[in-house]
C-alpha cells in the first residue's frame, strides 16, 4: 500500500488477559471482539503499560545522591506500606472536638520514641527475638540507659527473674494436694475481695460460698474446672495476706495453689472448643497470678486466650431479647466481660503491646443492678467501682494506639493526641465521686489502685516529650555533638514534662501512704511496676532541676521497692537492678563533667503569650516545680487539690481557650523541630 493509503490503527502490543490466557488473536480494542462475542465485555482488562518518561542525566543523579543521603539518615529502611491505617475511636469519647490548631512543626511530629536509631543486639534468654513495645516502661528504662551509656544492651520485656514451673514437681503437688480449713479458705478469700474484689467480681457472693460449704461437707463432688477456679482464688488469697516469703528461696506465698491450679488447666485439652464463663474466669483469675509470680509473658497469653473464648461466647456483644440466661448468669457475664477488657488493656500497657478488641466491636452493657431482685443483688457489689475501672481502661486502650501506635498509623500527630489523650483523662478525673478519690491517709486500698493507674497514664502520655528535654538539657544521644550553648524550648513543651513529673510526685504520695497504712501489696505486680515507673521519671528530674521534694519523693519510692524486694516481690527484683543500673550510670556521668548539661530557654517572640505564663527566659528557675497547692511550708500535703494536670497552661491547651497564640508557642528552631531532627523523619516543615 502506498504512503498516501488508508492508515492502519495502531495495534495494542499486548492482548487483553482472556485472550491471552486462551492464546488467541486479540483485536485490542476495549473491549475486544471476542470478549465482546462471548458475552464477557466487563472483564475485558488489559495490562497496564509502564510509561517512559526522559529525563535528564543530572536528575537522575540528584535523585541517586537524595537516596544515599536519606539511606544514611534513616539506616532502616522505611515502611513499605503507605496506605491509611484507620484509629480505633471508641464510642463513648470523652473527646469530640477538633484539636485546636497547631503550627506545622507541631501538625507533622511524630512520637520521638520512635526515632529511628538503629537497633542495637539485644541478648535474648531464648532463641527467639522478644518484642519490647515503646509504651512500655522496659522499653523507656532502655531508651533512657541508652541514653546514659553507649555500651549498653537493651534488655527485654520480660523479667529475667520469674517463678518457673516444673512437671514433676506440679504432679507431686498435686498428687498431695489437701483442702485448705473451711474458715482459712474464707478468710483468704476475703483478703482478696478487699485488694482486687471491687474491680474484679472474683466469684457470685452467695453462690460461690455455698458451693465451698457444700464441697466440704461433701455433698458436692467439685469438677476439676471447678477445683481450678478455686485453687487459683486461694493462690490470690495467700498472695496478698502481706506474709513474707516462704521458705529459703524466699518463694511467694500461694505458689503451691498456683502450681495445682495450672496443672488443673492444662488437664482440659478441649476447652478451647467447649469454651465456657467459667474457664473465662479461670484464665483471668491465672493470668492476675502469673503477673505477680513475674511470669508476665504467660500472662499476657492467658488473657489472650481468656478473650478468644469470650468472643466465640458472644460474651462482648449485647444480649439478646429471647436470651435464656438468668438475669444473675446474664450480669456475671458481662462483669466477666469488662473485668477481662480491663486486665487486658492494663497488661497490654505494661508489656507494650496492642489492644485485642477495639472498641467499635463491643456493645455489650455496662454492670448494673438493674432488673435485679434484692437476693439476685446479694450475688455483686456495686458496680460503681468497676465501671470507673472499665473508662479509664478505654483511656488506655487510646493511649496504645494512638501514642504508641506504629507512626504511620497515626499520622505524625503526636501532638494532637496528647491533646486527645489528656483531655479524656481530664475529664475522667473531674467526673470521680469524692469517695473516689485520694486523701490524706486511709485511702482505701481500690481508690488507690484506681489512682496509681491515672497517674501512669499520663506518665505514659508525657514521658516522650520528658526524655527528649533530658536529651536536649544533657547533650546526649546522637544529636549531642550539634547540640548550642542554648536550647530554646516552648511553654507547652516544659508543661507537659511538668505533669510527668508531677504524675510521679503523685504516685509516691500515694504509695507512701499505702506503706503507712500497711495496705502495700507486698507481692503485687501492678504497685511494683508503678513504682518502677515513677522512680524513673523522678530520677530524671532530680537530675534536670534538683529539688528536695523530688529527692524526697524518690527516696520513698525506692525504699518502698528495695522493701518489697527483700520481702520477696519478684518483679521488683527485675525493676531495682534497672534502677541500680541508671543510678549508677548517673553518678559515673557526673564524676566526668558529663551531666552539667546546657541550659534550656524559651523561645522569644513578640507576639502574645497566654497570661498564665510567666515572661521570665530561665527554664530551671521555672522547669517541674511543684505547685503551690500540694504543700504549704510545714511540708503536709493537701490531697484534695492535687491536680497533676492542673498547669494553668495545660488547662488552656486543653480547653483551646488560646487559639491565636499556639502557633508562637514554639519557634523556627524550638523544641518540636528538634523533635523531628532527633527521629530523623522526612518532612518538609518550611513548605
């Protein structure tokens, strides 16, 4: 054909993949004739074809030096997946407003725990890698040391000391196994009501009781299920008698009832496929003791495992209307419910781990009285207590995914959840009863537990931003080497490291209270774990703004633990040698000259400031003082101010009362691009 003829169309280089699959002629058109004849013209799809695109030789090495620079910068590769990960937001939200605005360096911060370091090896008691989530206090102890010592091997999440099991010696406990008296069972029971009872429904008042009578006058031959469920009562009843060890390995009392009721458990090869409530609450009931035996990891699996049983029982969804269950089966099941959420939440915490269930997948009703018969009611306390317990379990289940969730989950929005965050806890703590809240002595032993827990939620939320003005205020770390004379730092900045330290401060009080009042849990996980915590954020600020209320409150802490310690606590074992290490580290440090430290100082800017900040440039004059309200000049506290958030520019924060001014709250050069230089993230926050 001539050149001047009938032009040909052009033809598709590939077929479309039917006819490629049948290796036939394709006519490329979209759709093709033979999908077109066949009746298949909607799954007609072609290969999508790369397009070539010049480009110029020095770009394409602009583009190579760019990837060698930021190879080296970040020295982990960055996450593959770059799609949107949804954040659970449960449907009660103390929270529903915007956040107030925020500067770009605020808007693109992610949490500085995640700074990218490289990972140093980590000596592993087993084969396999452990993992050590960031929100745990494990995870900071090692950021922290990390910071104080270059050599220093990260430790892992689990306790090096814990109670381990043996086969034969559980078969000749068992084997030997004796009820206890009838009035000694009676009595540890009621030892265990009293420090867990008011938030855990250990057992149905009445029921339970008589079912104990009815085993010992033998009219009831109890099932092995039943047995374990009871063995694990006496195990938490002689934990918390406050008698020390037993035996020369100053072994914790109730570990015999423990070992009989694990050997019960494992007994039962099929209740995962014949799940019931009670094996829900033996787990639980197991998973409370492993803790306090340092036995965390398993634990955290009975609970796991505790949860997928209530799952496949419906136990989180609402009851139906045409239910068979009684209203009594009908509320110990959905106490069980909330008690197991609670304990998980509060475990994943400790281990850094991520919520099991979210929270858009329960309806199930909160406890209540309600539809209740007066001898029905007889069978639970009031379920005040447990709710309060369950709210502030919600909080943390938000501070897991939305603090410590994987970065690119969250956005970068670090800020903007600490402003959600606090803001629940806020309004969690103005909505407490009086009765609920700590005094000066005698605070019962719940409100207690309930408040140790508050203060280390916002410790959890707050001890980022702490640690990073430790790093700035020291020069440690690897940014210690570029490090000025001068540091300026943000109001907001040092408020929020002041309610970290004020938390602490808190938990002491708190603590030394218990200690007085001989209500410590003297084998207890959960107060040794709070105690560990605070000491930590107390030893920070004592070495960032020497005070004798934080040496005070410090020294209470870490006497109250070596205590336990020598009485027999095993995580407390795990937690001094941690504090013993950065002690040490510390006083090393300061024999060198390496702790004087730079002084912090605020960012100057002309625009207005918030009245309620003071207009004076020296940071230590002003950095984690303790309110006026906490003690006047004899040194007695008054409990009924304390208000660990109550920073009169924190409430302002939180209210957005001061929306023109947040953005001159941190400067060009401040403290959240210091943030962002420190974690080495790839933002642009000139653009």
């Amino acid at each position: 054909m001539s050149s001047q003829g009938v032009k040909r169309p052009r033809r598709l280089l590939a077929a479309c993949y039917k006819c490629h699959e049948q290796k036939i002629k394709c006519s490329g058109k979209q759709p093709c004739q033979a999908c077109e004849a066949t009746g298949r013209a909607d799954d007609c799809q072609f290969p999508t074809k790369e397009r070539k695109i010049r480009v110029t030789e020095n770009y394409l090495n602009k583009l190579e030096a760019d990837s060698k620079r930021l190879r080296a910068l970040t020295r982990t590769p960055a996450p593959e997946a770059d799609h949107d990960i949804e954040i659970s937001t449960p449907p009660e939200t103390y929270d529903q407003d915007e956040p107030p605005p925020l500067s770009k360096e605020e808007s693109n911060l992610f949490n500085p725990l995640f700074d990218r370091q490289q990972e140093k090896p980590i000596h592993e008691r087993s084969s396999e890698p452990g993992f050590i989530g960031e929100a745990s206090c494990a995870a900071f102890s090692n950021r922290l040391l990390s910071c104080l010592d270059d050599t220093y091997t990260p430790s892992t999440a689990g306790l090096s000391n814990y109670h381990r099991l043996n086969t034969q010696n559980a078969l000749s406990v068992q084997q030997s196994a004796e009820f206890p008296e009838r009035m000694h069972v009676k009595l540890l029971l009621n030892v265990a009501r009293r420090f867990i009872g008011n938030y855990h429904p250990l057992f149905l008042e009445v029921t339970f009781m008589r079912e104990v009578d009815a085993v010992y006058r033998r009219e009831l031959i109890p099932s092995s299920l039943w047995l374990c469920k009871f063995y694990s009562l006496m195990a938490l009843g002689e934990i918390y008698t406050h008698r020390r060890g037993v035996g020369d390995n100053n072994r914790v009392p109730g570990t015999n009832y423990y070992v009989r009721a694990v050997h019960l458990l494992q007994q039962d090869q099929d209740y995962c496929e014949e799940p019931s409530l009670m094996q829900v609450e033996v787990l639980t009931l197991l998973a409370w003791a492993s803790n306090i035996l340092g036995r965390i990891r398993t634990a955290f699996s009975y609970s796991g495992i505790a949860t997928r049983l209530a799952l496949s029982l419906g136990m989180h969804r609402s009851a139906s209307r045409h239910t068979t269950l009684t209203p009594v089966e009908r509320e110990s099941r959905r106490r069980t419910w909330w008690v197991l959420y609670f304990f998980d939440r509060f475990s994943a915490s400790k281990l850094g781990q991520p919520i099991t269930v979210r929270d858009e997948d329960i309806d199930v009703e909160m406890p209540s009285m309600d539809g209740l018969t007066k001898e029905e009611m007889a069978e639970f306390l009031d379920p005040r207590n447990l709710i309060i317990n369950i709210k502030l379990a919600r909080i943390i289940g938000n501070i897991l995914t939305q603090i410590y969730g994987i970065p690119k989950a969250t956005k970068g929005l670090y800020i903007h959840q600490v402003h959600s965050i606090l803001k629940q806890l806020r309004a969690w703590h103005d909505d407490l009863p009086c009765d609920m809240r700590v005094t000066d002595r005698g605070t019962p032993r719940p409100v207690a537990s309930l408040h140790l827990a508050y203060n280390q939620c916002i410790i959890q939320t707050t001890r980022p931003v702490l640690l990073h003005l430790f790093k700035m205020q020291f020069q440690l770390g690897s940014k210690s080497h570029e490090a000025s004379p001068r540091q300026p730092v943000s109001s907001i900045t040092l408020a929020l490291a002041e309610s970290c330290v004020n938390a602490a401060q808190a938990s002491s009080r708190i603590v030394e209270g218990l200690f007085l009042d001989g209500s410590i849990a003297t084998f207890g996980y959960w107060d040794a774990h709070h105690i560990f915590s605070a000491a930590m954020i107390l030893i920070m600020s004592a070495m960032m703004k020497p005070t004798a209320v934080n040496s005070d409150h410090l020294e209470t802490l870490l006497s109250v633990l070596r205590s336990i310690k020598n009485d027999g606590n095993i995580p407390a074992v795990d937690f001094c040698d941690r504090l013993s290490h950065i002690q040490a580290r510390v006083s090393s440090l300061r024999a060198t000259g390496r702790l004087d430290g730079v002084e912090l100082d605020k960012p100057s800017s002309s625009k207005s400031r918030p009245p309620a900040v003071s207009a004076s440039t020296s940071v230590p004059d002003q950095q984690f003082q303790t309110p006026a309200s906490m003690e006047d000049n004899a040194g007695i506290i008054n409990y009924d101010t304390v208000d660990v958030l109550g920073n009169p520019l924190i409430g302002s924060f939180l209210d957005r009362n001061q929306v023109q001014w947040l953005d001159t709250l941190f400067s060009e050069d401040g403290t959240l691009k210091e943030f962002a230089s420190e974690i080495e993230e790839q933002f642009l926050f000139n653009s």
